[in-house]
C-alpha cells in the first residue's frame, strides 16, 4: 500500500507556484490606464493644479517597463520569487512617487498602495511578502509628511488636520495588514487543497495502471500465441530430423522444452480476468476486507478482525481500487499508533454496510480531531512525534467519501481508549447483486 503523506508532499506545495508574469503585466496596464485617466480628469475636467509632467512622467515610466516586460519575456513565463519582489516592488514605489506628489495620505487614491502587497501575500513566500510589507508601511509613512498639497480649485487649499492623517494613516495600514493575512490564508488553503486533489488523482491513476496489468496480460499472451506455437511446430520438425544428430540434438531439445514452457506460462497469464469479465470483478465484503488486512499484518502489531453479521448475507460488490486504498490507508494509520492491537469491525444489515477500525493507543489530540481529513493536518501526537495523519489520511477520507461512504473520526471512552473511525455506506452502493 502506498503511503503519499510525504513522498508526495515533496512534489507538491506552495513553493512550487509562480507568478504568471502576463498576470502583472495586465494589472500593470490597467494601473497606466486607470492612473492616466485620473490625472487628465484632475487636470482638464475639473482643472485643479497638479504637477501634470511628473505625474505624466511617472506613469510613462511604469507604461515603458511594462512593455519592456510583455516584449522579453513570453506571455507563459512565470516569475521566480526575488524577480516577483522587485517587480512588484516597483510598482509600489511608482505609485508611492505618483501619491506622494498629488496629496500623500489626503489623496483620496492612497488606499490603492495596498495592491501589490495582498498580491504579493496571495502569490509569493512569506518572508519575501513581509518585506514588501514593511517596504509599503515605510511609504505610507513618508506620504504623510509630503509637502505637496492635494489638487483642489485655484488658489485655496484642503488641509488635513494632522488627527485626520493619524487616521488615514492607522486606516491604510489596518487595512492592508488585515487584507494581507487574508489573503495568504485564502491562497495557502487553496494551493493544500489543490496540490491535495492532484497526489489524489495520482494515486488513482496509479491503482488504475495496477488493476489493468491482468488485462494486458491476457492481451499479450493472445497475441504472442500464434507465433509461439509456429516455434514450437517447427521445434518438433527439427527435433524429428535432428534429435539424434550429435552437434544439434541437445540444442533442439532444449529450443522445444523452452518454447513449451513459454506456452505454460502465456495459457496462466490468460487465466487471468480481464476488466470486461464483470463475474470475476465482484468481490465480497469479507474478501475485501481481507484483502485490506492481508497486507498489514507483519507490522508487529496484532490486526483482530470481528464480523458481527452473518457472511451468508454479506453485500457483493464490484472491486473498487478508491475503497481498498482509503481502507488501507485508515489500517496502516491505526498500526502506526497502535500500542498492540487494531480492531476491525464489519457489520451490515439490509440498509447498510459499517466498518470500523479502532486502535488501542493514545487517540486524536483535540485540535486534530476538530481538522482531521483536512490536507496536511499532521499534529496527532505519539510519542511527542507528529505524523501519519496528513495528506494520506485527506486522500483516504476522499476516496471513500467519493464511493458513498459517511466518515466519523472520534476517540474510545476510559475504558477502551484510542482512536477510532466509523465509516458507513447505504447498502445499494456496497452491492452489486449476486
């Protein structure tokens, strides 16, 4: 049984995203655009003095990067982290320059110094993100101290009280620290969840592959019987002719007896079921269970397996690689915190099918079980040792749940401690008639 907690986990994760550069390069002109039509308006629409070659200088310049940009590189070219940084380091310093000539904190645009930091925190590592935070906490503070006044009509001015600029000031970065944590959260829950669904999909696929060999197999062994057989015809012709002949006998009979040996082995490779014989994919729940725990039981730790309904009325179901992997997964969890002993438990009736696994060690903590089956939950503790319940656990919990099944994950009582899942199917999903 695969266990993909971490041999996946180091194949995927946030690290492994970058940055579309095109995502920035389009945030960037819509900036030159929004930044260009605002300064027109100011200056020609309601005609309040601004420094209109500066400001039209500063969005000339972020304009030309941006085309410098779009034109070296292509437009699937994902950014590394440090050039991540710098570009939007940029930008936040360009629109620092643009706010800080036009009214610092009075300008009613100063909130907008806040983008290139939920992006960085919704995209990029953390340490990096902080910096960028600190970088824009430092202009927040200089345009608070501009000497430039905002645009407002001829000849009088809009002074902000310095109580009012505490509080635009307080408000922005409130502000951008709350959206940035939100942001990060938001992406680190996706990106888990993301990178949880591909590792799940893989070892779908892999279990697919495995269950499609015998098929192959047989498909193999059909097509290589014709020319087989031609040897071995010919190996008998050869041996009539030559079995007596002291040069050639001996290899004669030896070619035959390894091209009958070849025949025995195609006619058992095709003796195995193919995936179009329906009859021979059905598979009773004692056998699959037992095929569950067949694996499991050289791990020093005793497996008791307990059927509290008669096997004469057990459902028959049709083999299903998402059930066998997700109940395996659930046993090699409940062995590896295991002190001596995992419990399985089967039990059905005409409306349902119940298997439960229990093991007698030290059970969930409590933060665990209120997240357990979420991605990369790894704090059951044993032995002040994290592990087991991480991505494995969340593919398990998947798989079944895609089958039909209700999970419960709860702890025994005093007198039989331990953890303990429960999972449940309708009955109609668990049997395929007989």
């Amino acid at each position: 049984m695969i266990k993909p907690t971490q041999d996946v986990g180091r194949h995927f994760g946030p690290s492994s995203r970058r940055l579309r550069l095109q995502t920035l390069v389009r945030l960037r002109w819509l900036a030159v655009a929004g930044q260009g039509i605002t300064v027109f308006i100011v200056a020609f629409l309601l005609e309040y003095p601004l420094p209109f070659t500066t400001s039209m200088a500063l969005i000339g310049a972020l304009a030309a990067a941006n085309f410098l940009l779009s034109v070296t590189f292509p437009p699937t070219y994902r950014l590394e982290p440090l050039a991540a940084f710098a570009v939007l380091g940029l930008d936040l310093f360009q629109l620092a320059a643009l706010l800080f000539i036009t009214g610092g904190l009075a300008n009613p645009f100063a909130p907008l110094i806040c983008v290139p930091v939920i992006i960085s925190f919704a995209s990029q590592p953390r340490g990096l993100s902080i910096a960028l935070l600190v970088l824009a906490l430092f202009f927040i503070t200089a345009l608070a101290f501009t000497p430039y006044p905002l645009p407002w009509h001829s000849g009088e001015t809009l002074p902000t009280h310095p109580v009012m600029q505490l509080g635009i000031w307080l408000s922005i970065t409130s502000m951008m620290t709350f959206a940035a944590f939100y942001a990060y959260r938001v992406s680190q829950e996706a990106a888990l969840l993301a990178d949880a669904l591909s590792a799940t999909e893989l070892i779908l696929q892999r279990e697919k592959h495995l269950s499609q060999l015998d098929g192959l197999a047989a498909a193999a062994a059909h097509e290589l019987g014709t020319p087989l057989a031609t040897i071995s015809v010919v190996a008998k012709e050869m041996e009539r002719e030559l079995g007596n002949d002291e040069r050639f006998g001996e290899d004669v009979q030896l070619l035959r007896s390894q091209s009958e040996r070849c025949r025995d082995i195609l006619r058992r490779l095709t003796s195995l079921p193919s995936e179009n014989e329906e009859h021979m994919r059905r598979l009773p729940l004692s056998s699959m269970i037992e095929e569950v725990l067949a694996p499991n039981r050289e791990f020093g730790v005793k497996l008791e397996l307990v059927e509290k309904s008669d096997r004469s009325k057990e459902p028959i179901g049709v083999r299903n690689a998402g059930i066998l992997y997700g109940l395996g997964n659930l046993v090699e969890n409940a062995i590896d915190f295991a002190r001596d002993k995992v419990t399985v438990t089967v039990e059905h009736d005409a409306s349902k099918v119940v298997i439960t696994i229990e093991d007698d060690g030290e059970g969930y903590s409590a933060d665990v079980l209120q997240r357990i089956g979420e991605p990369y939950v790894t704090s059951r503790q044993r032995d002040d040792k994290a592990g087991g319940l991480g991505l494995g656990l969340f593919i398990a919990k998947t798989l079944l749940e895609r089958s039909g099944a209700t999970l419960r994950f709860e702890n025994g009582g005093p007198d039989r401690p331990g953890a303990r899942v429960r999972i449940a199917w309708p009955r109609g999903l668990m049997d395929a008639g007989r």
